[in-house]
C-alpha cells in the first residue's frame, strides 16, 4: 500500500504539525532562519536543496506564518525570508531535537555549540542555561560557536564559513 502524502483524516495536533514541518528539508531551512540565513541563494548553496523544492517550502512557511518576505530590493526585485514570532517558537523544538540526535547518533563531536549569551554558558539538551537558571533561554539570547567537530575540510558555502567565523547571535543577519 502506497505512503500517504498528508495526514487527513488525522484529528491531532501532531498530525497537523507534521503537515506543516514533517517534509524533509522544511526544519532545516527554519534552522538557518535560526542561524540568519534570509535570502534564497544563501539557502540554496547552503542547504544543496533543489530550486523548486526551496520555492515551495519558503512560500508554504510564508502562508503559514512563520516566515515573513521582505523586500530588500526593488530592482532588480529580491526579498529576503525573515523568521516570525511564530516561526521563533520553532527553536524550542529545533534545539532540543538537534541536541537527541547528537546524543543519540553523532557520529564525532559538535559542529557547532550553543551559548547563553549573556554568561557564555553551553545550553543544557533542553535550551536552557545551567549557569543562569534560565528556562528556555530565547533564541535571540543564543550564541552559536563552531564546535570541536568542524571537519578537517569544511564545507566552503558562504553560510558554512560565515558560521565557522565567530560566535554568531541567533536571529541576526548571517551574511
């Protein structure tokens, strides 16, 4: 029996998440929405993502709400994708499943850690700062530094280098 392609008929609200960002590519352009990747090339050399398939998934996470296009240039016309109050609410699901995978199947060390920016402490598994006893430290309070993992020759997108540069505030321009 063929794999559905959505979750009708599923009254959940799980369900009705994963309709949204269950598709693969989707959390990891919202990660670099995180990380302050905002227009479409850099998304595109970053994330190796086929052009039609970025298209989509950029304007469903606009109708959804939880990117915003931005005008940044009238001509030739571009626009950049910025993450909304609702797509922010996202890094208290990215965080913690990004920190079970490399608990459970990393395959060396961090490529990149995360910081409490006010204390520089490392975020618990759960996105909080130990030091501060913060709950949930919000992600324009996080640091990304490049982790001990970084491989001997990185990848050499402009994202990739600019993430390895320094620690970079969440939620700030990237390049």
């Amino acid at each position: 029996m063929p794999l559905g392609k959505s979750y009708e008929g599923q009254h959940c609200s799980l369900a009705t998440a994963l309709e949204l960002v269950g598709e693969r590519w989707t959390l990891l352009i919202v990660r670099d929405a995180f990380y302050g990747v905002r227009r479409y090339g850099d998304f595109l050399a970053h994330l190796d993502i086929p052009r039609a398939v970025l298209a989509d998934r950029l304007a469903t996470l606009v109708d959804a709400g939880i990117l915003e296009r931005r005008r940044y240039q009238d001509a030739p016309p571009r626009d950049e994708y910025v993450l909304t109050d609702r797509g922010g609410e996202l890094w208290s699901v990215i965080y913690p499943l990004m920190s079970w995978s490399e608990r459970h199947f990393a395959l060396g060390e961090s490529l990149r850690t995360f910081r409490h920016a006010a204390c520089g402490t490392q975020l618990d598994p759960a996105g909080r700062c130990p030091t501060c006893g913060n709950v949930d430290v919000p992600p324009g309070d996080v640091e990304a530094h490049a982790g001990p993992g970084v491989p001997a020759e990185p990848r050499q997108d402009p994202v990739s280098v600019a993430l390895r540069r320094g620690p970079h505030r969440l939620l700030r321009p990237l390049l």
